[in-house]
C-alpha cells in the first residue's frame, strides 16, 4: 500500500502521523511545493514581528520523519493528477502511483481586485519567503499599512508595529472582527488596539493603488480618502487551491467537494484541510485541520469508518495582551438566549449564546478564565438549567 499525500501543512502532518500509527509498514510519501518543512503557517505573522525564529515553527523535527519511515519531498509541484491510473505528475515529469491519495494542497491569499494591487511594496503573507521580504522591504521605512481587519490582518498589523513602522488597518467591514465578535465587543477591542498605536479605519474599501514620483504608495479609498504609505501587506482572507482537483475532474465548489468521510468524488482520493468543502463549508482554521487529519486518515485506512460532522468554529487572537476568543455561533436567532457581562474599566466582555438551554456560541474577550467549561458544554451539547448563571 502506497500513501500519497500533497501538502505538508498541518493536516497533511497530522493525516500522516495518524496513518504511520494505523498502519506501520505502508509506504507514505508526502510532496511538497515550499522549500522549508512543514511548518505552522499561522506563526510566519509571529516570525514578522521577530517573536519567533523559522527555527521554532516546524510542526516536527527533522528527525521525526525518518523515525516513523515517512517520506519527504520539498521543492516538488504536483502538475497533474490522473485519478484513472492513481498517479502524480511533478514538475520534472516524475510519476509517482499511488493507491490512496490526500489532497491537503491548502488555501492561496485572496487578492482583492484593486487596481494597482500587482505593484512593488504590496505584499501578501503565506510562505517564509513572503515574511522575509517584508522585512527586508520595513528596514528603511516607517508607514504602512494592512488591508483587512480579520484575525490575521490585526496580527500583521501587530507584527509591523513590533518591526517600528506606524501601521493602519483598513476594514471594509462597520467592526474589527465581525466573523469573531459582535459590534459591542469589537468596540471595546478597537479601543484597546488603538491605544498601543495602531489605526484602524472601518467601512472603508481600498479602490487604487498608486505610487508617486518619490516613491510613495497612496491607497485611494472608495469614501475618497487617500492614505500615503511605505509598504502595504494585504491580508483578505484566502482561496482553497482546487486547481490540481478540478484539472483532475474532481468536483469542487468553492473548494474541494468531500462526502462524510472526506472522501472526494473520485475513487481512492481524499481532501483536507483548508482545500476540503465539507457540508458546504470550508472551514479554514487550525481544529478543522487537525480533527480532518486526523479522521481522513481512518478512512484511508478503513474504508468509511469514521464520518466527519464538522468542526466546532473556534478562532483566537492574543495580541498587546489582549485575550480574545470566540466559539461556535456567535450570533443569536430569533429564539436564541444571550447572556452578556461587560466590564469597561477592564476591558473584558463576555457573551454566551444559547438555544434550547444548551450553549452554541461564546465570546470571551480579556478574560479566558471560562473557557474550558464553556468549551464542555460546547462539545457535549450539555442542557444548561439556568444559563442567566453562567458566569457565576
């Protein structure tokens, strides 16, 4: 038996690792487009702001996979995929065959389409080589500028700050956050991240790009307002890599189409991770990777053991101090019941949604001390008797 799987992030490390203990005599092989090993992606933000080194990010040591008989190919772009034949084409025209594959070919940063966009000074972040030109670019300047207000976007803003340059956020969107928080709580952490130094600049959308004869970008914004910067980091969300998949004749949607064991439309190919569209959703986030990983590796193993049905939604930003975490669904229907406490002086606010007495959604922003039994009752669908009492 032949293993193949495309993609050495986090949920191709983790289906790998789950794989090698189910079944320790296999062949597995793992192909990689990046020239650094199976790092954590989400850490290039703290390598930017010189918290962490590229030496502390991989996901596991070198010696990990020689260890566990796994095989690692760096430097290699998977161009074809005949799911007839259940083979891999790279770059240099190697076929490697395979009887199970896992796409875990991951997400590319979206690029907005704003004119200009393409030039010198505007940067996204996703790979180690993106990280180190923007540090290299930051040395002799002192503006810039990130283009979305999402997790990762107040992160990079963070990270700038730390590197001496004056940053601003632009958001399209009337609050920071709005996936992670409702508009009471993005206001009391707007408040905070201000006060370290950062702008933020709400309902605004970046139309045009330009640079003047000096040098300097300017981002011209759709209520009219221009900004002067030195560099611009755009950080708008990301698009699952379908490309190998749909060249393939694998369905995709948005990303790649899986059942209820992240099986793909095609015989013996499996998705995960950021690429994989399950119940119509592609989640996009480290505990969906993991629990995918792990789960999908199962089923390569033993046919349909195991059904995926879902991953709870849990993001968290740990920024100037500031503890923010939000869990499930955050926003009430009709029938739901929200219990909120709020203390300014602290900036700490708390939200829990519930429906039927049973929790479905909390925000716990500058005090995470409730976490581990709210996440409980989360997992374990548990009837709460009296949820005006939650935070007693």
């Amino acid at each position: 038996m032949h293993y193949v799987i495309v993609g050495d992030g986090i949920a191709g490390i983790t289906a790998a690792k789950r794989l090698r203990e189910l079944d320790k005599k296999s062949r597995i092989s793992i192909y990689s487009n990046e020239s650094f090993y199976c790092y954590s992606r989400p850490q290039l933000i703290e390598v930017l702001g010189n918290r962490l080194g590229i030496e502390d990010i991989p996901l596991k040591p070198v010696n990990w996979f020689y260890e566990n008989d796994i095989e690692l190919y760096l430097n290699v772009i998977v161009k074809n995929l005949d799911v007839d034949n259940k083979k891999i084409v790279t770059d240099c025209d190697q076929k490697i065959f395979f009887d199970k594959l896992l796409l875990a070919t991951g997400s590319s940063p979206n690029t907005p389409p704003i004119k200009g966009i393409e030039q010198a000074g505007v940067f996204t972040i996703r790979k180690i080589e993106d990280v180190r030109r923007i540090q290299k670019n930051a040395r002799d300047k002192t503006r810039s500028v990130v283009i979305g207000g999402g997790l990762l976007g107040l992160e990079t803003a963070y990270s700038l700050k730390q590197l001496g340059l004056d940053v601003k956020v632009v958001d399209r969107n009337p609050w920071v956050l709005k996936k992670q928080i409702d508009m009471k709580g993005s206001n009391i952490l707007k408040e905070s991240i201000e006060e370290f130094g950062i702008e933020i600049i709400l309902d605004s959308q970046t139309e045009n790009i330009t640079r003047d004869s000096l040098g300097n970008l300017k981002l011209v914004l759709t209520n009219g307002k221009e900004i002067e910067t030195d560099l611009v980091v755009v950080s708008a969300g990301v698009i699952p890599n379908t490309v190998l998949a749909s060249s393939a004749g694998i369905e995709t949607n948005k990303g790649i189409l899986v059942d209820d064991y992240l099986s793909t439309s095609a015989l013996d190919v499996f998705a995960a991770g950021d690429v994989a569209e399950a119940n119509g959703k592609c989640y996009g986030i480290i505990p969906a990777a993991i629990e995918q990983g792990k789960l999908v590796a199962e089923n390569m193993v033993y046919i349909n053991s195991k059904k995926y049905n879902g991953t709870v939604s849990s993001t968290s930003l740990k920024i100037l101090g500031i503890d923010l975490v939000s869990i499930g669904e955050i926003y009430p229907s009709e029938n739901d019941n929200v219990v909120a406490q709020v203390d300014f002086q602290n900036n700490i606010y708390k939200k829990t949604v519930f429906r039927d007495n049973v929790l479905i959604g909390a925000i716990l922003l500058g005090d995470k001390t409730a976490l581990p039994s709210l996440n409980k009752l989360i997992r374990t669908k548990t009837e709460v008797d009296n949820p005006e009492m939650i935070f007693n």
